[in-house]
C-alpha cells in the first residue's frame, strides 16, 4: 500500500478529531468538572478557526479522496474525538490544541512532498 495514498485520509482525519475536541471541549469539561482556559469558553476565535478547519477537512476529503471518504473521515475523527477525551481528561484543550499544530505542519509538508513528487522532482 502506498502511503501517499492513506496519508490525506490520516491526516485529515487527525486534523478533524483534534478540531472537534476543541469544539465540543466546554461542554465535556463542564459535566465532568475539568477546568476550561479561556480560549474554549464560548465562540472564541480558537473555537471559530476549529468550526472552520473541521469544515476544511471535510471538504478537502472530498476533493482528494472518493465520494464516501468525507463520510468516514467524519466517523473516524469523532472516534479520534472520543478517545481524546477518554485518554486526556482535563488535558485534552492542550492535547488537541497541540494536535491540531501538529497535524497542520504534517499536511503541509505532505503536500510539499506530493508536489515534489508529482513533477518528478523528488529524488
């Protein structure tokens, strides 16, 4: 299997769980008592870029990917969402802020990397 082929669907993937941990954070931390930094609380500008990049990701599935892709990246980054949270507790808005860094800069270099190799330029 190529990886070139699997490593949108990971990544975009990654990159929706930790956008959707973000999201929903305030509302998990609240039933359980965790604490909530002010960058989640509400519609701050953390929890509107993550409203924007889960979209993004979904969208970029279906424009990279087949049909039925976005539909499974969506299932697969709840899953990514939930374990989060069952992993991280309390620690999941750094986790997922961190997460959501990390797997930006790896879609970026990935998509460097195709363009390298689509022209042949790569080795």
């Amino acid at each position: 299997m190529d990886i070139f082929a699997t490593a949108p669907f990971v990544l975009l993937s990654a990159i929706a769980g930790f956008a959707w941990a973000i999201i929903s954070y305030e509302g998990v931390a609240e039933s359980k008592g965790w604490p909530v930094g002010a960058w989640f609380v509400g519609i701050s500008s953390l929890v509107s870029l993550s409203f924007m990049v889960l979209f993004l990701t979904v969208g970029l599935a279906a424009f990279l990917q087949p049909w039925w892709m976005p539909i499974v990246a969506v299932g697969v980054a709840n899953i990514v969402c939930r374990t989060l949270f069952l992993l991280f507790g309390a620690y999941t808005q750094s986790v997922s802020l961190a997460g959501l860094v990390i797997s930006g800069i790896a879609i970026a270099y990935y998509f460097e990397d195709f363009q390298k190799i689509s022209r042949g330029s790569f080795y």
